[in-house]
C-alpha cells in the first residue's frame, strides 16, 4: 500500500504536504511544535489535521504490518499465489485482511477439522463438483467412505462429516464474508429487549428496534450499557432473505446435481452456525467503534472549550466546597492563586448553624476583598448557593459587592487525593483541597484541570465505556493542544502543567520544578538546557511555549521560537523599534506596516516564510498575550432562582455546561441545567450540536417545559437571538 497516497486521498491534502510532515513526524517532532513553528513545511497544518495524519498513519503501518505478517504466514505454508497476494495488496481494513487469512490460520479443532481427520475432504470434493450424474445415488457414494475405526459409521455420518467440511470453506471465503458483511449492514436491524423486570434508565430500550445503518451513535452507547449492566438483552436481526439467496447463488452452480440439496444444507448451516454470529459481532464492533470515535471526538471538542475558557484574572475568590455533616469548606485565594485563609461553616443539614456561617463568610468577603464565591455544583450545593446568595445580598446593604458562581465541581476530589494534591497542600485534608481547587478552576481554567484525569472532568458522554487507551490517547492531545496554544509561566506552572508542554514529559517537568526550588526563578529559556533531561531536541521542541515575564530577553516571554530571534529582532530594526518598545506593551500596527511592505519580499529578506512572519508580528503586537482574553467572560450572579421559579416562555441567559450528540445542557442559574434539544438550536438544520453551540458559551434561551418532579428543563433557543 502506498500510504502517503492514501493519507493524501483521505485528508484531501497534497501529496507533498504529506511526505514532509511525515517526515516531520518519523524524525521525532511533536504536533504542537509542528503546528506552530513547521507551517511553511506542512502548508499550515493545524493541530486538529496533523493529529488525525498521525493517527492515521499509525493505524496504516500497523495494518501493513499485520499486511506483511499475513502474507510471511500464507508464503510459509507454501499456498501463496497471484489472486491472494492481489487481494491482500488491495485490502483496506484490517478485517480484510483477516478474511483472507482465516484459510489458512491455524485453528481449534472443528467440525470440520475432525471430518478431514476422517478422511471425508475428498467426499466433500466430489460433492462440490456438482456433477449432473454421479453414476449412482449420493447415499452410495458416501457409502464409500465408510470406516468404522475412523468414526464414520454409515453414510449419513459421512455426508454430515463432508457438509462440515464444506461449511467451514464457505465461511472461510473472504469474498462470501464482504458481501454478507455489507448485506447485514444494509438489511439489518439492532434489537432489544429486557432481560429482567423492574424500572431503569433503559425502559425506552426494552422494545426497541432500529436499522443497522440508520442507528444514531448515542442510541448505540446506550444499548450497548444496558446489555453490560443486564438490563437488555440485544441481537441483530435481518430481515429478508437476500443473505440466502446470495449465498446459495454463489455456492450452487448446478441445479440439477444431486449433490444440490447437500451444498444448501452446508451454505445454511455455514451463515446460521458460522458466519452469521461472527459477522454479529463484527457489525457491532465496528458500531461501537464508530460510536465510540463520535463520543470521544465530542467529549475532546468539549474539553478544548472547557480547558480554553477566559480566566477570570485579578479577583480574589473564594472556593466554597458544598457539604452536609461534615460542613461546607472554603478556601479563599488571591489573584495569584495563593490560598489567604480556610474555613469550615455549616449551613446546611444537620446543624444548619446559618447565622454563625453567615458571620464567618462576611468576615472572609470583608478582610480578603473577596471579588467571586465559586460554589461547587455536588451535594448540597443548592442549599450553599441559597445560603450564598442570601449572604451577598447582606454585603450588598453594607456596600460590599461581590458576586457568585456555580461551577462543576467533577474531578475535584480525584485531585484533592491525588500525590500532586497532597504535595501542594500536605497540611490540608482532601476537602480543603477541593475548595482550593474549585475557587482556582475559574481563575485559570486550564491550569486547574489539567491536574485532573480528563475522564474525570465531565463533559463527556458514555466516556466510560470507551476504549481506555483510545480514550487517554484523544484526550491527552487536547490537553497538549490546549496547553501550547496558550503557554506557561515556567517559573510558576505546577509540573503536571509543564508536562503537557510540547517535548517535555513527567520527569523533565519534575526536573524544572526542582532546578527552580535550588536555582532560583529561571532568567532566560537558553538556561532550561541546564535542566537535566532537557536536551537539544526537548529544548528544541518546548522552548517556544515557556514564557520568562520577566527575563532580560523580551522575546523570551512571546511566542517566537528561539530559532526565529534573529529575524524577529532584524524585523524591528526594520521598522525602527527597538525590545524596550516591546517590553513597553508591544508594537502595535507592525502587522498594517509588513503588509505595506508584502510579505513576501519582507519574508524572504529576512529569511523566514510568510507564516512565521505573521506569527512573529502578532508576537510582537501583543508580547505575553493570552488568547483566552478575546473569549467571553464566566457569568457571575448575585441572586438565585429554584426549578420552582420558572415557567415556559421566560427567556434567561446561560452557560453551556455539556454539549452531546442530542443537544446541549445550559446553567440557568436554577441548579438543574436545561438541555436544548437539538431541534431547538435555531432556524437553520445542524447534522450535530457542536456546530453552533461549544462548552463556556453563554447564550439565550427560553423555557418550554418544567418538570419539577423529575427536575427537567426543556429550553429552546429560536427567536431568542
């Protein structure tokens, strides 16, 4: 296979793009230096295209590995010829090319295999022959071969021994497999049914029934759980019988042989016994898989709005962790992310202690000038956020504003009991630690979560039923993806930050927290090459995301590579600027003068391509900048509203909390979010939900139905523009 030929077909690029960013790839570079600093070479690639080359051109080798391993084997036996290596040159997938190989696989022992131990193979070739006249009656042929001590005690038990045989070489054809395959697909029908009594989540899925090919993912997922939690029973079903008539056309080519009724009895018990459940499973596995990518390209795209949303920078706030017998904690923070001050209050059931705790959370707002309570959105988060937001109607007699916000509070005790939890605060409990870790989330989103096992963050879905290593995989890359668009402080980023850097691993970014901790804050990028693990190529690969504010060399707090200084500082002689130009808010309107210019010649006088000319010029526009700050704020409240408050017709604002395959759920400010089906996304038809609505948006909405009891809030967001 030339898969530079086929990765140029499937991602619709050039055939040159693609032999050099493979290059770029097989010579060690990750994607996100690729992505930013190798645009000239891959034609500005974005992460998103150069992970899914990546992707793809591993899962190529290895299917021509498995490719090159098939055909070693087939060679072995010595039955290699021009029709096999032809359809092995041809296969695609790897259940191709498993289908050719299944002759010749060493198997268990079979029906079959028994048959041939018997000596019944030349009986099943007579009878494949298909001779209009055998010279006697097929019974008396079978007769032949009848041999007491090899277990073939009569004729019938021969014949029964050469259908076997026949049966296994029908559902040994790779051919017969493809087409039956692509009919199942085509006329088949997933079905379910329960498998015990008693009231679930999956009641709509204990008589239910959907084409193969029409099956939406999520109904998949959601089958697919009920049958592993025993609720449902599930098979696929064909309907017709255009898998008969095949295989009988393709196996019987003389109708009038005697031997007819013998290769149709083999042809059915071959689908029904053989092919059949096997092709089962296959269908269903390639569902799932299917399925599965959906869920896990959905649950990254969330990941990366929810990682990328605007941090709110300079407040002080305070983390409130929700709770009942064991009391509400809170941790308050001051812009930096130093923790101020801790408490434990009780509010809530049992003691509801609401004056003292009131008193304490004043006392707090007050001393600290506390800008946002970030209230975990767990247990007893709906009575915190009443207690909340009655307090701050109080300060706000008093003259004291502050405002709050509820935010999810998932993965928060995964990383209270993690080792970088307890290293970070080894004189907190686990509860103090989530409070740190609530009120930190909304000031640096990105730099909070990504202590946390992304699974864990819960914006996904069925996200636990995907194939772990598939999934770590994806979810790693946007995290990667996220943490170089933006950078880091490398002189305050935590290691679990510093390791999603591009070129550094776990070790390397424990090894930079600790050169720091003996060293002193770093003073130029050019002294991580002191770090030990840090060589030329990591350095190579990292140094352009790490950010110095304030080392001596302003270019070491932008985003232009070491490599591109010369050019970046020959471009603002050019211009007239000087680095203390820089280091005083930028040059703006350099991006206007290169254009006056062209870019191609300024490019090419400087030695570097149109790309990195641009990217150097933002740079330098705007040293430091955080491209979160152009994303739309968190909406902070300061009263609140119960499911009881609404009712259909009332329009609110809200923030998209979770986007899925049938619509999105939207904070209201009410405690249970609304989904917004898909159908109510707005005037025009949307194949999925993420094509207009992302995770941190703040949008619109009206209510169309409230059900206290069952706490759903069906929204809409027509005529709400």
């Amino acid at each position: 296979m030339d898969i530079i030929a086929q990765l140029t077909e499937e991602l619709h690029l050039k055939r040159d793009q693609v032999e050099k960013t493979v290059a770029l790839i097989d010579d060690g570079n990750t994607i996100p230096f690729i992505a930013r600093y190798r645009k000239e070479v891959t034609g500005s690639l974005d992460d998103t295209v150069l992970r899914a080359l990546d992707e793809r051109l591993a899962y190529l080798r290895s299917l021509d590995k498995r490719r090159e391993e098939v055909r070693a084997a087939i060679e072995a036996q010595g039955k290699m010829n021009e029709d096999i290596a032809a359809a092995l040159e041809r296969a695609k997938i790897l259940t191709e090319i498993e289908d050719i190989y299944r002759p010749y696989k060493q198997k268990r022992r079979t029906r079959a295999s028994i048959a041939r131990e018997r000596g019944l193979e030349p009986l099943a070739s007579l009878l494949c022959e298909q001779k209009r006249n055998y010279g006697k009656p097929i019974e008396a042929v079978a007769a032949d071969f009848i041999n007491e001590e090899k277990g073939v005690p009569s004729a019938e038990d021969a014949l029964n021994g050469a259908m076997d045989i026949i049966a296994e070489d029908i559902s040994d054809n790779a051919a017969y497999r493809k087409e039956i395959r692509r009919l199942t697909y085509r006329d088949g029908s997933i079905r379910s049914t329960a498998a015990k009594e008693g009231e679930s989540v999956y009641d709509k899925y204990y008589d239910y029934s959907e084409r193969v090919n029409r099956i939406p993912d999520h109904r998949i997922l959601a089958v697919n759980r009920g049958e592993k939690e025993e609720w449902l029973k599930v098979s696929l079903t064909i309907e017709g019988n255009a898998i008969g008539t095949y295989l009988r056309g393709e196996v019987i080519k003389n109708e009038h042989s005697p031997a007819c009724p013998y290769l149709e009895k083999a042809a059915e018990d071959s689908y029904n016994r053989l092919i059949a459940p096997s092709v089962e499973n296959e269908i269903r596995a390639m569902l799932f898989d299917r399925a599965g990518e959906g869920a896990i390209g959905n649950f990254s795209l969330n990941l990366k709005h929810l990682l990328m949303q605007a941090p709110l920078k300079g407040a002080v706030v305070m983390g409130f962790d929700p709770g009942y017998r064991t009391g509400c904690k809170l941790a308050v923070v001051d812009a930096t992310g130093k923790v101020l001050d801790t408490a434990v209050i009780y509010p809530t059931k049992p003691q509801e202690r609401i004056a003292e705790s009131r008193k304490k959370v004043k006392y707090l707002v007050k001393t600290y000038d506390v800008d946002v309570i970030s209230i975990g959105n767990g247990t007893a988060s709906k009575e915190s956020e009443i207690f909340i937001a009655d307090t701050i109607k109080e300060l706000a007699e008093e003259h004291v504003p502050c405002k709050y916000i509820v935010v999810s509070e998932a993965g928060a005790s995964v990383y209270s009991a993690s080792e970088l939890g307890a290293e970070e605060f080894p004189d907190f409990d686990v509860t103090q630690r989530s409070a740190v870790s609530i009120a930190r989330r909304l000031q640096d989103p990105l730099a909070e979560l990504v202590k946390i096992d992304p699974k864990s963050i819960g914006v996904g879905q069925y996200q636990h039923d995907m194939k772990e290593a598939r999934l770590d995989e994806a979810l790693t890359g946007v995290v990667e993806d996220c943490v170089n668009a933006v950078g880091v402080d490398v002189n305050t980023a935590s290691y679990s930050l510093l390791s999603y850097i591009a070129g550094i691993n776990m070790t390397s970014a424990k090894n930079i927290v600790r050169y720091r901790e003996e060293n002193g804050a770093f003073t130029s990028r050019s002294q991580l090459k002191k770090v030990p693990k840090i060589g030329a190529k990591a350095f190579e690969q990292c140094a352009g995301f790490l950010r110095i504010p304030d080392a001596k060399e302003v270019l070491d707090n932008t985003g232009v590579h070491p490599e591109s200084y010369a050019p970046a500082k020959a471009l603002l002689d050019h211009f007239g600027y000087t680095a203390k130009d820089v280091k005083n808010g930028g040059v703006p309107g350099i991006s206007t003068r290169i254009l006056e210019v062209g870019e191609e010649t300024l490019a090419a006088s400087l030695g570097i391509g149109v790309p990195t000319l641009r990217d150097i010029a933002k740079e330098l526009e705007k040293p430091g900048r955080d491209i979160r700050d152009e994303l739309p704020a968190p909406l902070l409240r300061s009263d609140i509203m119960g499911i009881e408050d609404l009712t259909p017709g009332m329009e609110l604002t809200g923030t998209v909390r979770n986007v899925i395959d049938f619509g999105a759920f939207v904070d209201i400010g009410v405690h249970q979010d609304g989904l917004v089906h898909i159908s109510q996304l707005g005037g025009k038809f949307v194949k999925h939900p993420s094509e207009v609505l992302s995770v941190g948006d703040v949008v619109r909405v009206r209510v169309l139905t409230v059900d206290a009891v069952k706490k759903r809030i069906g929204l809409t967001m027509k005529l709400c523009f």
